[in-house]
C-alpha cells in the first residue's frame, strides 16, 4: 500500500482538506488514523472481518461528519468515539449484546487483573476476546475509555446496574483466564 | 489498570490493505446517491405540483360542466335527510297504509304498496306508494327532481284551469272530463 506522508500538517489542516473533499487530504487522514482506529475495532469485534468491516464503516462516518467537528476536544477522541459507537452498532445489529441484571457477589481487584499488561497487546487482545460480547463491550468502555457506568448505561440501552454487573462478571471471568494462562504463569514465574 | 489501559488505548495495528479502497468506494456511492436523490426530488416536486394542479382543474371543469349533477346530487342528499326526519301535517297524508306516522315516511312508502291520501275534498284515497315521488315531486318543499317538479306544476296549472274537477264515482264527470281534454287538445293543435 502506497503511504502518502506529510508531517508538515497538522489535524486543522487535513480536517479542512478532507470538509472540501479532497481525495489526497482524505488519504492522509487514514493514513494518520487508519492502524489506531483498527486497533480500538480490534478490541470491540469478534475477529478481524469484523474489525475490518466497522473500520470501513466508521470511516465513511467520518468523512461524512467531519464538517460537523467543532475543535472543542481532541479530534483524535472524535475519532474514537465514532468507532466505539460504530463497534456498539454492529453488534447492537447482530443482537450480541446480552443483557445481565443478576450482579456478581464475587469481587474482584484490580490487580487481580492488571497483571495483564505484562504481556504483549496481541497476547492481551485475545484473552480479552475470550470474553462474551457484552463482557468484553463493557470491559473496554470502562476499563479501556473511561466511560462511566451511568454512559455505558446510555449508550448501550442498560441500565447501570446491569453495566456493572458485566463489568464485575467480566473481570471474574478475566482472572479465571489468567490463572489459568500458561503465558501468564511464565511471566510469573 | 491504568498501565493496561495506556497498553490497549494506543494499541494500534496497519489496516488491512483492501480497506481504503472500500472505503472511497463507499464515499462514492454516499455521493452518487445522495446527489441522484436529489435530482429525483429536484423533478418530482414539479410534477407532483404539475399533476395535483391537472386533477383539481380537471375536478373543477367536470364540475362547471354539469352543474345539474351537483345539484341534484345536493338536493338529493338534503331530500332524503329531510324525509328521514319528515314532521309536516302532510306526513299523515303520505303515511303508509299501516297508518303509522311515526315511522319515518320513506320507510313507510318502502314497506308499503300502497298509500293513502287525502283528496281535494279531504277524505283519504289509497293509491301506488310508486306514485309517493310524484306527489312529494308536487311540493316545492323538495327540489330533489327538478324535471318532475316542472312536469308536476305543468300538470297542477292545467288541473286549475279546468272549470270542473272531475270524480270518478260520477259518469257525467268523466264525460266532462273527456269533453275537456277534447277541447285542450284541439286548442293546443
């Protein structure tokens, strides 16, 4: 894939490039965002395919709405909340979201969990894709963007009681994964 | 969690090489659409103008043509609410042979096959409930048949006329009778 590459513009000047329309702004643009906005996909989808398919679609989004980014936060975090919702759509659409009330007794610490980072993204990416669809939607809002559980609530269409019980049973069933982990028991030991 | 969550925020990974193709494929067709909706929309409001005009003026014009037809079909609609709700002193004359003058008079005159009147003398005569459209055609009270109407007080101004008002009970009546239009006919002639 040809690269085009201009470092000399900053985010204002392809913003106006790609609000005219202009094909090489638009590239450039991609380019720029392309491989981070495929990660966060990554870490919303059940497998590449999907991931492709919601980076495609989040895209078209954003060329389409871009004359809308008013530059009041960062664009980058324009950026990524369009793909998170894009993410939540496409599976909203395919009905995998699955709705929890009953709340999990067992808690869980953090620490318990951040062991994790330990290991490679990659490595990271596919114990977190060992969780439900809704666990790990709920998981990544919470843990990965910051979202509270009162936004999760919202944007998913739950309540905050159920958002928090996924998120409880998620790290639950984190932990197990992690003590069981081969990998993890070698960066351990 | 926070070295986890700085992990995966910036996780990032090239996107497959196919996505930008698909994604300007996309724009396009957004574009294409969106413009032929537009051209769609810019021709079919004129004509949809175009063709509610042509019906109405069409409606309008048919109207004008036939005002009769409206007529009648207005004086029909107010002749029979008012028989429905018939309360002259000449109901008791045009009621049906059931004797019945609380039921409205068109039912009656359905139900009935024959009705009884009241002659220029006051005593009641029965005749063909048929006949009920000619006698209420008879009272301007009903413009329902405008034809009838003429006919009728064609028919009253020639009975008035006539120096006698002939019976059937009585012979010489009817040979006056016959005497009369004998000479009507020779004086039209």
């Amino acid at each position: 894939m040809s690269q085009l590459r201009n470092d000399n513009l900053n985010d204002n000047d392809l913003i106006e490039g790609c609000v005219r329309n202009d094909r090489h702004f638009q590239r450039l643009l991609y380019d720029k965002y392309s491989a981070k906005m495929h990660g966060v996909c990554l870490r919303y989808t059940e497998d590449g395919d999907d991931a492709k398919d919601v980076l495609q679609e989040g895209f078209i989004k954003v060329f389409k709405n871009l004359s809308k980014f008013r530059s009041e936060g960062s664009f980058e975090g324009w950026l990524r909340r369009i793909f998170v919702n894009t993410s939540i759509e496409h599976y909203r659409k395919r009905k995998y979201l699955t709705r929890v009330t009953n709340h999990s007794d067992e808690q869980i610490e953090d620490e318990d969990i951040n062991v994790l980072h330990r290991l490679a993204e990659r490595d990271i990416l596919a114990i977190i894709n060992q969780l439900s669809p809704g666990y790990k939607t709920v998981f990544n809002l919470h843990v990965i963007e910051g979202y509270s559980h009162k936004e999760i609530a919202e944007l998913l269409g739950i309540n905050e009681g159920t958002s928090k019980s996924q998120l409880a049973r998620a790290k639950s069933v984190l932990k197990k994964i992690i003590e069981t982990s081969q990998v993890l028991k070698k960066e351990n030991g | 969690m926070d070295k986890l969550k700085d992990k995966l925020l910036n996780y990032a990974v090239e996107a497959p090489d196919d996505s930008w193709d698909t994604i300007m494929h996309g724009i396009n067709n957004t574009t294409s659409s969106n413009s032929s909706s537009r051209k769609i929309s810019r021709y079919f409001l004129p004509i949809a103008a175009a063709l509610v005009i042509i019906i109405f003026g069409a409606i309008f014009f048919i109207n004008k043509r036939n005002p009769a037809m409206q007529i009648a079909k207005t004086n029909t609609n107010s002749l029979e609410k008012n028989m429905a709700t018939f309360s002259s002193p000449d109901k008791n004359i045009l009621a049906g042979s059931n004797d019945n003058p609380s039921k409205p008079i068109r039912e009656n005159i359905n139900n009935a096959k024959y009705i009884t009147i009241a002659n220029v003398d006051g005593n009641p005569v029965k005749i063909s409930s048929k006949a009920a459209s000619l006698i209420v055609s008879s009272d301007n009270q009903y413009p329902g048949r405008t034809v009838w109407n003429a006919k009728v007080n064609k028919w009253k101004a020639r009975m008035l006329a006539n120096p006698v008002t002939p019976t059937t009970s009585n012979f010489l009546d009817i040979a006056d009778l016959t005497e009369a239009l004998t000479d009507r006919n020779n004086s039209d002639n």
